[in-house]
C-alpha cells in the first residue's frame, strides 16, 4: 500500500523579500492555480512602487492593492502579457493609480529599484519578464510557481496570441543566463532555486517533444489523435490546455529540417 501523495500547501501571497509582496486576487482555477499574482515592488522606506500585473477587473482586488501600497504612489506599470487574469483590469488600475505602463523590453530606474523588463515571448508574442537588480526574477507565465506554462496558440476574444514553442525554449536559456535568486511568477508559489526549475521545465519540454514524435512515429495525426496517444483522455481546461501545447509542439518538428 502506497502512501497518498502530498497536497501541496495553498499559496497565500504576502512579503516574500523587502523589495516584494504579493497580493493575490479572488480567481484561483485550473489555468491560474492559486489565483493570479499581483506583485508591489518598492525600496524599504520609499514612498513610491512599481506594480506588475494588475490582474481582472475585480474592484476587491485593487482594494487589497491599494492597502498593500499602504499610501506609495504608483510611478510604473508592468503587465507581463496581454491575458486577462494579468491585465484586464489595467484601465480600471490606471483610474485609481495613474502611471506609465511597461509592456516591451527596456530598463527603468524608479522607486528605488532598478528593473529589467525582458522580452521571453513563447507563452504569448508579447510575454516579458522582470529582473531587479537585487535578483527578484518575475516570471509572469513563462515560468509558473508550479506545473507547466501553457503555449497559447491561436486566437482568443479575436487577437492572435502567438505563443510558440522554439520562441518558449529560447526565452528559457535566456533566463537560464541571469543571476536570479527567486523566482516570483505570475501563478503559484515563489521559486527559491530559479535555475533548478528553469532547467526542469525546458527538460520537460524536450521530453513532450520526444513523445510526440514517437507518436507521430506510430501513425498518430492531428492535435486530437496526438493528444490522446501522449496524455491519455482528457477533459475540458486540461483538455483544451494540453491540446494548446500539442498544437505548438507538432508546429515546432514541422518547422525541423
């Protein structure tokens, strides 16, 4: 008799390091684990912070920002990707915290803190991450606190969302390179040993990729019949997720010499 496996402890948010909080909203699920990751950078003892992800538009959610910010003024605006759980309620955020909003790679000195914003597409075309120079690595999608990153391919409410795979795996050697102390994602708990798990998702990518081409070497077609032969049956958002990463994997070995 086997012993049952352990269920992880739920993610609360909150301090993580002095330059760090989480605050994290109402909206946990199979795509965004606990909830989604609002992250409140600033230096001890400023009176101004950077935010990165906003989140839905979820009055509660913003409430429990502002508390966070505790009176700072918002100088910076970073939404990691265009997906809803991260920056949909960015209009509404801006009303109550007007600031200059980050989405493309460039560095910044606010707040104290100087940060890095990245360009790590794969998740998405425009997905970014953040480095502070105090070794705080914020990940958004691109590396979660648990599980894998969905490759999100093709349309959703209209607009392409261009995830690819080759894009994803450079974006790992890419974060592979910094000297990053803790990973703080968009979903999920914080990563202490951000090279363990960066090398662990890019290795499990390379594994999927290995059973999809045996799968295509048994005769196996298409997202659906490949989809079964790699995972087995599935059902509805692990179905449609694992059908997203299947879509991106057989692009990827279409696109090999």
């Amino acid at each position: 008799m086997s012993a049952p496996e352990s269920v992880p402890p739920r993610w609360t948010g909150g301090p993580v390091t002095d330059r760090a909080t989480c605050v994290l909203e109402d909206n946990a699920g199979p795509m965004t684990l606990d909830g989604t990751n609002t992250w409140v950078l600033s230096t001890p003892g400023s009176d101004e912070a950077v935010v990165v992800d906003p989140g839905e538009d979820d009055p509660a959610h913003r409430a429990a920002i502002g508390t966070v910010l505790a009176g700072r003024r918002v100088v910076l605006v970073v939404g990691t990707h265009r997906h809803r759980d991260h920056v949909g309620g960015m209009d509404a955020f801006l009303a109550e915290h007007p600031a200059p909003v980050v989405r493309e790679a460039g560095t910044h000195e606010v707040a104290g803190l100087r940060l890095r914003v990245l360009a790590t597409p794969g998740h998405t075309s425009d997905s970014v991450c953040v480095l502070l120079d105090t070794g705080e690595l914020l990940t958004g999608d691109t590396l979660l606190g648990r599980g894998s990153t969905v490759i999100a391919t093709g349309h959703q409410q209209g607009v392409d969302q261009g995830g690819d795979l080759g894009d994803y795996l450079r974006s790992l050697d890419l974060l592979l390179t910094l000297d990053a102390d803790v990973v703080l994602p968009g979903h999920g708990p914080v990563v202490r040993d951000p090279r363990a798990a960066l090398s662990t998702q890019r290795q499990h990518r390379l594994d999927r990729l290995d059973q999809v081409r045996r799968a295509l070497a048994a005769g196996h077609r298409g997202v659906d019949d490949v989809l079964v032969a790699v995972h087995g049956q599935l059902e509805g958002t692990l179905k449609w997720a694992a059908a997203q990463s299947i879509r991106a994997q057989l692009d990827f070995l279409a696109q090999q010499p």
